[in-house]
C-alpha cells in the first residue's frame, strides 16, 4: 500500500523557503468543454466542487466526486499527433488546479502537444474554508515540525479515473487528431501516484485502449522502490531534494525502473521544496518543464506525426 500524500500547504511551505503566488491562467481556456470521464455513468455531482485560494498563492479545487477531462489544444496546425493527461497533485484532498493542472496544459500546448487536465476524485473535505485549513494543518503537522512522517491518504478513486482518462483519450484519438500510440500522464505529487497507478494497476486485457500510458511524467512523487512491469513505459522523474515529504535522497522508484531494462530519466534538484509545479523562482526547478520536453523530444514524441 502507498502512503498517499502530496500537498502543497502552509505546513508544507514552512518546512522550506515560501513559494511565490502562482502566476497564469486560473480556468480552462475560454471553449475548453470538460468531458464527463464515465459518459452518463459518471459518479457524483459537479456541485459538489468547491473552489478556493489557497494561502493567497493559487486557486484550487476540492470536494471533487465528479471526475473530468478538459482538452486544452494546441494552436491550428501545430499539433504533433502527441497527447499527454495532466494529473494535478492536492494529497487527494484538492487539486492543484492552477499551479499543476492549467498552467502545465497551456505550456504542453504551446508546443504542440495536445494536453488535457485530468479532475479526478477526491476525499471529502469540510466545506468552511477556515475549518478545511485547520484540518489539513493537522494532517501534515508532523512533516511540518521535521518529523519525517508522512500522513496516509485513502485514494477514492483517482487510479481508476486515470485509466479511464487514458480510454477516452484514445477512444477519441481521431477526432483529437491524435495517435493513440502515444498518449501518455504526468502526474504532480498525488497525481504522480494516480499516474503511477495507470502503469501497476492496468488491466491485463490486452486492451489497446486500457494499457498503461505509453510515457510517463512523475514530478515529486513517491520515491520508495516497486515492482515494475517488463513493459513499463519510459519514465520521466523529477524532485528536490528538499522536498519534506519524498527529498531523502533514496530514488528507488528510478532504480527499480532501470534494473527492470526500462527507460528513465531522474532529476533531482538541490532546491525546490515540495509543489514547485512548473519552477520556483531562483531554482532549477525552472527548467524542469523544459527538461520533460527535451526528454519527450529524445523519445520521438514531439516529431510530427501524420494522424487521420
């Protein structure tokens, strides 16, 4: 079992440097449709859904029980046939919506892959955003005072509605002007350990539309070593050593991934803390996207393909 966490809070940001507020686009794109992830089967209501600011820094939203997808497309013309699912991180308790979900797609976009933000469902929370604060202030104050211990979080679902994210994506290619055979997930904090779910826990079907993703993002995430597939997909890894929740400079999940003769790349930042999303100011965390297409572009993912 994982321990689910991932959570950029006050707590969080006092175990490092404070994080700037979040600059760019806090909805979708003006057009951007959300799709309902299970069709009329989708669970929960987006009622449901409240949004907040978060510290002052960013908005977030949380009480999700009505899982989503959003495209965020790019311009005419300059699409690449490539798709990549965004899973925003919040220790299943929000989503990280701005900093991890919106701001990520648009930048994907802007070269060429064709991204969509993955709302996926999450553990209930007091609706009072005072009374909210207090209690995620207690769930992570022992990483807060140094204490190492990181809270476990139940999944409601996320690993399932990542899966599916990856269905409708691929059910859907042709009309996306994608190639099915590249669509892959990254994955912020709580949303790396969604996208990790996507690869452990794939049904073996044979299913070409519910294999795992074909390339993974896997930004702060759990680093403890696990059983990797024999046909894992190649696997981006990102964090800073600093990071008060997984920086402990153990980065099995990397080595599991190699001795299983599978691609990886890591990158492991001096600084950063935890939820630097796209980089922090002042780090080299600020190239970290940068990096992640570079890589994509060494696997082939950003040459142009003709799609139907």
């Amino acid at each position: 079992m994982l321990a689910f966490a991932g959570f950029s809070t006050q707590a969080l940001s006092q175990a490092a440097t404070p994080l700037a507020p979040v600059v760019g686009p806090v909805h979708a794109p003006a057009g951007a449709v959300p799709i309902p992830l299970y069709g009329k089967a989708t669970p929960g209501r987006p009622t449901d859904e409240i949004e907040s600011t978060l510290m002052g820094r960013e908005t977030v939203v949380r009480n999700v029980t009505y899982p989503t997808l959003t495209p965020v497309l790019p311009a005419p013309g300059k699409a690449n046939g490539t798709a990549v699912i965004v899973a925003p991180g919040g220790g299943f308790m929000i989503l990280a919506m701005q900093n991890e979900g919106w701001r990520v797609a648009r930048f994907l976009a802007d070269h060429g892959v064709t991204a969509f933000v993955l709302k996926y469902r999450l553990n209930h929370t007091a609706k009072n955003d005072v009374q909210f604060m207090q209690d995620m202030s207690r769930t992570f104050s022992d990483v807060a005072q140094g204490g190492g211990k990181r809270p476990e979080l139940k999944d409601p679902g996320a690993g399932h509605d990542a899966l599916a994210a990856l269905k409708l994506v691929r059910a859907r290619a042709a009309e996306w002007h994608v190639d099915p055979t590249r669509v892959g997930m990254i994955g912020f904090s709580a949303g790396a350990i969604a996208t990790l779910k996507s690869v452990l826990e794939a049904p073996a079907d044979n299913d070409p539309q519910t294999r795992p993703p074909d390339f993974v993002g896997y930004i702060y995430g759990p680093m403890e070593q696990v059983s990797v597939p024999s046909d894992a997909p190649p696997m981006f890894a990102a964090l800073a050593m600093d990071d008060p929740l997984f920086g402990n400079g153990d980065f099995s999940i990397a080595t599991a991934w190699h001795a299983a003769k599978r691609p990886v790349e890591l990158h492991v930042y001096q600084t950063g803390g935890h939820g630097f999303g796209m980089g922090r100011a002042g780090t080299t965390t600020s190239r970290m996207m940068d990096q992640f297409l570079a890589w994509m572009d060494m696997q082939g993912l950003l040459k142009p393909k003709v799609t139907p």
